[in-house]
C-alpha cells in the first residue's frame, strides 16, 4: 500500500501546481514598459549634444566645444552658438568674433541669466558692444504656436532686452521664401508658418512693452542673433517639433555654408551634491558605523549617580595595617622601639638632663617628670615580648601617655 499512496500524492501535488500555472496565466498579462535612463557619456554634460547630432544627421558640419578657443580659426560663413553667458567672454575673444561676424559670420548669444544683484556694465562687453541692455527680471513668456502642434511658451526663464541706437532686421515681415539658383528654398527664408509665429511674438512685445526675446542683427557681411534663452535648444527640449521648427530658423542664415560651432559650459554640479546623491553608497554605512561606534561610546542614560562616598584617611589605615601585619608575624618589638624613640626625642627636646641619665636615676627623673610611678615607668620602656600582644598594646599605650605629659 506504501506506493500506490506515494503515487497518489505525487499526482495532489502536480495537479496543485498545475491548477497554480494555469491561474496565474489567466489573471496575468505580459506587457512591455520603457523606462527612460539618465543620459550618460557626453549627453550627461553637454546640454548641446542632441543638437549637434541633428546636425551632423542633417548633413551640416557641426562640434562641440566646451568653450571658446582663440587659436582655432572660424571659416567666413561658419556658425557660433554661445549657450552661455556672454559676459564671461574676454576683451580679445569679444573683438574676435565680432570681427569674424563682420567677415560674414553668423553668431548667436543669450542675454545673462537673470540675478538679484544687478551686474555691472563692461563697455568692452559683447552685449554692451552690440548696444543690447537686459530688462527686468524673467517671468513674462512668449507664446509660440505650430499648426497641427499643441501650444507652446518659451522665453520664461530668459532676461528680455532692448535695443541702444540699433535696429533689428526682421526678414519676416512681409517678405516671401525666395529660392537659390538651384531650385532650392534659401536657407536664410522664412517659412510662412514660421513667420507669422514671428509676427506674432513682435505683436506681442509691443503691446506688453516688456522688451524682445529675440532680435536679428546686421553686423558687417554677417548677422548676430541674441535670444533672451537657449533653453528650446537643449537636449531634453529638442524632442519637440516646434522647438526643432525654431532651431531651424534661427540657424538659417549660413545653413549649409560652413561648420556650426556649439560653445557651451560644462555643467558641473557642486561637489557635494555629487557625493550626496552618489556617494552615498560609500557615506551612508560609514555613517551608521560612526553612529554605532558614538551609541557605544555614550554614557548610558538612567537615574542620577549616587552621591561619592566620603574620602577616607588612607594613610592612616595603611599605617594601620602595617601594624598588624608586624604584630602579627612576631615584629612588635620594632613598633614598641619606634614609639620609645618618639618619646625620647620629645624627652630630650623637653628635659635634657632627665633624658641624659640613665638606670634607675633615669627612670626616677623620668617617673618625675611626668607624675607616673617609676614601676610604670619602668615597665613602659622595656621591650614587650614577641607573643605577647596585651602587654605590648598596654606598653605602647603608656608611652603615647608619658609623650603626652612632657
């Protein structure tokens, strides 16, 4: 009966964990999530990076630089976009670019980022130079509208500006596409879309007063676009076709004439907010133990320390036990000596005559002197016997009395 019952139960288990199988397919489905991971490599630093690989896809010239580089000479229909601040820009690098706009360049630059604490102006400044003065604080944003696009608003983090004694050249208004000898749309035109999204933020500038948030302007042979931010450009920003239809215009000017150079800063974040989002593999258990190691080290809590006993006369009792210990191994003539020796040092300090004499005459001068019966006397000076406890204690005692009445 042993194996039909093994098989039994062997046939219960695997009709359970077939039943288990069979539910879990009926009440489970297999679906697939996409889970965005941070960029990493050069995306993770270069808020550039998406841009400069449109390009490059597009078929236009296109590097990164980190940051503006003298040495490296610029071709005459080359594009520079400076994400950064302008006015960290030295006085050569600023003569130089605008010398190269001048040749036919094309150059776009943000006005600074907006701050509590005003800066002050830099007449060697390229926006100073450029006649471009930052108004106010952020806040006010430009609405931008793409047909068949939901609607957008850009400019809000940006510092609008105005123009000192220059005039901008709006190649939108009022003006048609023309086309190359080629046959091909000229990469400086401005689609009619894009155009009366223009139009649109110009309409609005003037009624609000609040300054441009983009201006063209004509420098030489070349163009210089300021923008109030570069934030459509960046990488997470460029998945949008209208900030990819705005990136298209503003690049347009040289589109295909030569290599677009993309300056930007790296951003670096702050040193601790590197090592507290991830170092804390490393700080976090050293952390706990630097805890533990102080939870061990503290004084525990609990009631209030008793109150410190008393201090006691040490010395006395070590004295004491010295005693005993002599009395109790047979010394006691050395303790009964000692005494005697006190008591003839205060004896001849007190009586010298008394304590030269010696014999009976001594113990008579003695006896005397201290008004106790020469027997006593007598008695109190020779040297008890080793086993003799009583008679040394009585002895020692006598001494300390005849010491005293000196």
């Amino acid at each position: 009966m042993r194996w039909p019952a093994r098989i039994g139960w062997g046939l219960l288990a695997a009709l359970a964990i077939a039943s288990g199988v069979a539910w879990f397919l009926h009440t489970h489905e297999r679906v697939e999530d996409t889970v965005p991971l941070p960029p990493r490599g050069e995306a993770a630093y270069n808020p550039l990076y998406a841009l400069r690989e449109s390009l490059r896809a597009a078929g236009v010239p296109a590097e990164s630089r980190r940051r503006l580089d003298g040495e490296r000479a610029l071709g005459v229909r080359d594009t520079v976009l400076m994400i950064g601040d302008p006015g960290t820009a030295s006085p050569g690098d600023v003569q130089r670019l605008l010398d190269w706009a001048e040749s036919g360049g094309h150059l776009l630059v943000r006005t600074p980022p907006w701050t509590r604490r005003p800066r002050e102006a830099q007449a060697w400044g390229l926006l100073e130079r450029l006649g471009v003065q930052p108004v106010g604080a952020p806040g006010q944003c430009a609405s931008l509208h793409i047909e068949g696009q939901s609607p957008h608003v850009e400019f809000c983090r940006g510092q609008r500006f105005v123009l000192v004694d220059r005039t901008p050249e709006l190649r939108w208004e009022g003006e048609a596409p023309s086309a190359r000898a080629d046959g091909a749309p000229d990469a400086g035109a401005v689609d009619p879309q894009m155009r009366a999204v223009l139009d649109r933020l110009e309409q609005q500038r003037r009624a609000s007063g609040a300054g441009l948030v983009y201006a063209r302007l004509v420098h030489g042979a070349g163009r210089i676009d300021v923008l109030a931010d570069f934030d459509f450009l960046e990488n997470a920003s460029l998945r949008d076709v209208p900030h990819q239809r705005l990136a298209r215009q503003i690049l347009a000017p040289n589109w295909g004439h030569g290599t677009m150079h993309l300056v930007y800063a790296a951003r670096v974040p702050p040193l601790w907010w590197l090592l507290l989002t991830r170092g804390w593999m490393a700080w976090g258990p050293l952390l706990l133990a630097l805890a533990a190691w102080l939870w061990m080290r503290t004084q525990r809590f609990g009631p209030l320390l008793p109150t410190p006993p008393l201090a006691r006369r040490a010395l006395l009792e070590h004295v004491g036990a010295s005693g005993e210990h002599l009395v109790r191994y047979g010394r006691a003539a050395l303790l009964h000596e000692a005494v005697r020796a006190a008591f003839y040092d205060r004896l001849r300090r007190r009586d010298p005559l008394a304590a030269a004499l010696e014999g009976e005459a001594g113990i008579e001068a003695i006896a005397t002197r201290t008004g106790l019966p020469p027997r006593d006397v007598r008695q109190a000076l020779q040297p008890p016997k080793p086993d003799d406890a009583a008679a040394f204690r009585q002895r020692v005692a006598r001494l300390i009395q005849m010491r005293r009445r000196l």
